[in-house]
C-alpha cells in the first residue's frame, strides 16, 4: 500500500491539514452549499495533483473493504483518511458480525441461511419498522444475503472470528466476534491493500467534494491537494458522533455532550455530501449511547435492560451508585433519561453494584451482562472478571476499596436499599422494582455475599444512526431522490432508513464491510 508515512511529510500534512480543515469548517457553518463558480474552479484538469478510479473518504470498516474490494476488481484506489492510522471505530467496538450462512457456520454444522435470518428479524422488529424502511428494507436484504459472503472474504484475508454463538431470538448461531479483539483486523487487510497498491494518505481529512460542470462529483479537496476520481468517490467516513453541534442540531442537546468513542468521525461527511445536494434521513433515532464500562477492553457496554433478555442487571436487583457510594436514580429509568444523571455525577461516572443472588442470573446464555463485549460477544460475570471490569469482595467494605468508592456511604445505602426491597418502596427515587420472582432475588435486597461491583461506568457515543440516502448501488441520493452522479456511499454514514442497526449488535459492522466490498465492486465495474 502506498502511504504517507513519513514522519516529516506526515506531520507537514497534519499541520496543513488542521488549518485547511478549519478553514473549510468555518465556511461549512450552517451548511450551505459553495457557490457554483467555486466547485467549477477546481475542475481544471491541470489542477488534478493525483487521481484514481476510486477516491475514498474514510479507511474504515467500509473505506478498507471498498479499496480492497474495488482494487480486486482492477480499479485504482486513493484512500484519504483523516486519523494516522486505518480503522475508525471498526477497530474500537466489539466485533460482533451477524451473519447467516459461513464457512464457519457449515464446518460447526449450523443449518442457517439469509431467508431464516430475515425471518427472525421480521419477527422482532415488527411490521411498523419494516414499513417505516420502506424501499430501504432492501439494503437490508442486501446484508442478509451477503453478508455471509463477507465474513468469508474476511477470513480468507487472515481475519480470525470467534463463534458461530448463539444470539437470542434468532433461531440459529450467527454471532461472529472478531477475535481476540477487534483491534486485529487491519492487521489482514492493511498488507492486502498494500499488496493490491492501494494508495492510503493518513493525516488528510478530506474537506470538500469536487464537482464539474454538469454537477457530477469529480474529486475530494483535503490538505490543499486535489484528488481526481474518474470513476466515483466513495464517502465511508462514519457518523457525527464527535460532532456536539450537529448532535445538537438533529438530535438533542441532552445527548449532544457525551464523548464519542471515535473522535476523527466529526459529521464532515454529511456536510461535504449535504453540500452538493445530498438528502440525510434516519435522523428520528437517538444516537446509540451506551453506557460503557472502563475496565475491560475497547468495548464493555453495559446495558441496564438489554431488549433481547428477559430481565437486566438493575431489573435482577442491582443499583447504581457515585464514588460516594450513594443512589441518584431510579436505575429502571430508559438510557435516555439515565444518561444525562449519570453524566451529572462526580467526574462523570457511576457503578453498579449487585451480590451473588442476582450475579448467578448472568453465567449463561442467553442471560448475560452485555452484547458486545470486545472478543466475546455474550459477555457473563466470570468473561467481566477475567478482564478486569468487575471487582468481587466478601464485605461490602473490602468490594468498596478495590473499586474506589466511599464504603462507609456504599454501606449505608446499601442498609437504606435493603429496607426498600422489604418495604417495596423507593422513597428516594420512585423505582418500582425490587428484584424479580424468576430471579429469586424479589425483594431480597443486596444480602448475599460475595458483592460485585461493576464500573467505573461511563455514557458514550458510539454510533450516530445518521445516514446518506443511498440507492442499492450505493449512489448517494439527493432531497429531490435522483442520483449526485459520481457520489457514493455505505457504512455507518450510507445505510438509508434500514433497519440495520435495529437488527442487533452485529448489524452495523456486518454492513460496514459488506457495503464496502459490494460498493467497490459496482464502481469498480463501471
Ligand atoms: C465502542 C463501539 C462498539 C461497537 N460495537 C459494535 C458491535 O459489536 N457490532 C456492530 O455491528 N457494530 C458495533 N459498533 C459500530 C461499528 O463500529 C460501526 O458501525 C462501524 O465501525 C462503521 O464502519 P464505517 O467504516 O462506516 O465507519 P468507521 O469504521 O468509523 O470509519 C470511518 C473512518 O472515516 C474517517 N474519517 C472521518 N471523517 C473523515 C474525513 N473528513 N476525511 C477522511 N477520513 C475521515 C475516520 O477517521 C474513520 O477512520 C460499535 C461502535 C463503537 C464505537
């Protein structure tokens, strides 16, 4: 792969580039689009300083695989990505792949197919959901049928899966957990590109889209250099996760505040693509903020009342409780209104804390802590403990230390919740539920030793579900619905109104590398 990796050409093109960027960002403000003698002015084919076939913003899950994928098929590929190194938040998540119909699946003899998995998805999501998709129910289709083919593709590349697990309501193992972390897959594909002769400028956040004179995109400004694609240019370059006033704007300002896990994915996607005519939907969902544990791994999320168990952690009898050991809501609460309480706590964070009466509930499938941690998939107790993200103590003093937490208010708060449970009553916060029958923990409070304390927790943008309009080629649509000739898109910033993301954890990363191979495949043919 051809990069800039030169220490003294990279720092002049970060140091060129943060200027450049702030520049155009000030002009974006508000987002309207340049004036139409300005996009003209840089379609003077002498100004050209390099060009390709393919010119993609992002490197990705999508950006990577559409290069590969594109180059595979003969086409010359620039890659421009904005950090100095490839991955985005492919690399920082929990590597989970749903997938119906791989290698993997048929060598551990699991009878699955793409028609099963659409089957199970209808039946959890709804109809209202499918209606609402409308004709983007079929890029869904898409991932369905194809996305078995990219798992494949993947491990013939070197990346290395853990699975096929089980996954609740779905009635056959399709997990597929990037494995030992997701951090390892361009460990496979960044010698592929290179191989392939994938040109990759780290340090070169692209800045504006470049169109000639019958509108269709030509090229990508970014660190004063201008990038030719003489067949299409591919927007991979994730959601506005970091971008606070876009949050403000399309979601809301409660949300808009919370880190994001991946920085460099800042909304400036949206507003080049808005700035040549591109229609945004899939804005009516919040951003995915999870609640995160610190300790183990890139990603621990942390779920109060996962929507594929029977019943969660704070649901089995667990509290959420500040470094002074003390309660500041009802934990029943939905992200929505938890987040911003949680996010109101002394350095931001909280910890959930529970004993062994409700920690049995969460050993096995399908009863487990989270969906998406980092390796594992299906995280239990034990997966939790291994990796650092829970400490266990016979006393609630000894659990206290470990964690960090003030033990003289963790007990008194614990003796106040006991009594609640008994009682049946919150009265400091209203919660309404004090353990659950089928967990043998109604009304038992937290009594049972040992006691486990999970955290520090801490809210998190993960992924913005914002989404280019895009058609089943991947051509980016404008508001009217008609082609921006030579603009395309997929990842987590082109999947349309499908319910991608509503099919589970696994969804978004299955779509990521499948609309990239199958969009560098379609421009690649052009
Ligand atoms: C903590 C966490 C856990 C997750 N867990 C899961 C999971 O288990 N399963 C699942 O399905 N999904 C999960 N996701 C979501 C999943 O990671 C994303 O859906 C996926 O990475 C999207 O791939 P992408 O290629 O579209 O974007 P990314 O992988 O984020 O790549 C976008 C790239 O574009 C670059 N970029 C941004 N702007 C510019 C610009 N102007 N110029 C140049 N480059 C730019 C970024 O630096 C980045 O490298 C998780 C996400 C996070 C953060």
């Amino acid at each position: 792969m051809g990069t800039d990796n030169s220490i003294s050409r990279r720092s002049f093109i970060g140091a060129a580039s943060a200027a450049a960027a702030a520049a155009t960002m000030a002009a974006l403000a508000g987002c309207a689009p340049t004036s139409k003698e300005e996009s003209l002015a840089s379609t003077d084919p002498t100004s050209w300083d390099e060009e390709a076939d393919l010119v993609i913003i992002g490197c990705g899950g999508c950006g990577s695989s559409a290069a590969i994928s594109a180059a595979e098929n003969g086409a010359s590929v620039i890659v421009l990505e904005a950090a100095t190194t490839m991955g985005g938040s492919a690399v920082l998540c929990a590597g989970s792949f749903v997938a119906a119909g791989t290698k993997m699946q048929a060598d551990a003899g699991i009878t699955d197919d793409p028609d099963l998995y659409l089957s199970d998805v209808k039946g959890f999501l709804g109809d209202a959901t499918i209606e609402r998709a409308g004709d983007d129910w079929k890029l869904f289709e898409m991932q369905a049928r194809e996305g078995a083919a990219t798992v494949d593709w993947l491990q013939a590349m070197g990346v290395e899966f853990n699975g096929p697990l089980p996954y609740p309501l779905h009635s056959a193992d399709r997990l597929h957990v990037l494995t030992p972390t997701a951090g390892e897959w361009p460990k496979a594909l960044q010698p592929r590109m290179e191989e392939l002769g994938v040109q990759v400028h780290f340090r070169t956040p692209a800045e504006r889209l470049i169109t000639d004179e019958n509108g269709r995109v030509a090229g990508v400004a970014a660190s004063g250099r201008k990038y030719r694609a003489n067949k299409g240019v591919l927007i991979a370059a994730g959601g506005m996760d970091s971008n606070v006033e876009m949050k403000k704007k399309y979601y809301s300002s409660a949300i808009a505040g919370i880190a994001a896990a991946n920085g460099f994915n800042d909304g400036s996607g949206y507003k080049m693509a808005q700035m040549v005519g591109a229609d945004i939907t899939d804005l009516t969902d919040a951003t995915s903020n999870l609640m995160r544990t610190s300790g183990p791994g890139p990603d621990a999320g942390i779920t109060q009342k996962q929507k594929w168990m029977p019943y969660g952690l704070s649901n089995a009898g667990a509290i959420l409780v500040n470094s002074a050991g003390e309660r500041f809501c009802d934990e029943e609460l939905s992200d929505k209104d938890l987040i911003p309480l949680c996010e109101a706590q002394p350095d931001r964070q909280c910890w959930m804390v529970y004993d062994e009466a409700v920690a049995r509930n969460f050993r096995d499938f399908p009863n487990m802590i989270v969906s998406s941690l980092s390796g594992v998939g299906w995280g239990t107790v034990e997966d939790f403990i291994e990796r650092g993200g829970i400490v266990t103590g016979d006393t609630i003093e000894d659990v206290a230390a470990q964690a960090g937490i003030d033990a003289t208010g963790l007990t008194s708060q614990i003796d106040k919740w006991n009594k609640a449970c008994k009682d049946a009553i919150d009265e400091d916060f209203g919660r309404k539920t004090f353990g659950r029958e089928e967990a043998g923990t109604l009304g038992a409070g937290l009594s049972t030793p040992p006691f486990y304390i999970h955290g520090p927790i801490h809210a998190e943008c993960n992924q913005s579900w914002a989404s280019l309009a895009i058609t089943e080629n991947f051509e980016v649509k404008n508001v009217e619905g008609d082609v921006i000739p030579g603009l395309y898109s997929g990842g987590q910033m082109g999947h349309g109104l499908s319910p991608i993301a509503g099919g589970g954890h696994g969804g978004t990363m299955c779509w990521a590398f499948t609309s990239g191979r199958l969009a560098g495949k379609h421009i690649a043919s052009l």
